[in-house]
C-alpha cells in the first residue's frame, strides 16, 4: 500500500511554514531552548501547534 499526500506539495508548504514560525521566537525563549532549560510550555509539539507572534505573550 503506497501512502500518497505525504510528500505532497502542499504539505511540504505546510511544514516548512510552521518551522519558520519558530524563527519568531522571542530571543530569551530561543536562548533557553538552546541550552536545553526551556519551559513544558515551550516544547517542540507545543510550539508547531502555535504561538502568539508578541514576544511578551509568549510561553
């Protein structure tokens, strides 16, 4: 069985627009997650589902 839509297009699109939200990361965030005492609240799964854009509102 082939699994189509996986590397589909858009889901790529998709994929490579959550990643690049990461770079809107407050620096005090990216920092902690750097060396590795970041926040539950900031773990990888969390942040790809979302976050606001507004540094001070940020986990």
């Amino acid at each position: 069985m082939r699994l189509r839509g996986l590397a589909s297009p858009f889901n790529a699109s998709a994929n490579v627009c959550r990643v690049l939200r990461l770079t809107l990361l407050a620096p005090d965030i990216a920092e902690r997650i750097l060396d590795g005492r970041q926040l539950e609240a900031a773990t990888l799964p969390a942040l790809m589902k979302g976050f606001p854009i507004e540094w001070d509102r940020q986990p």
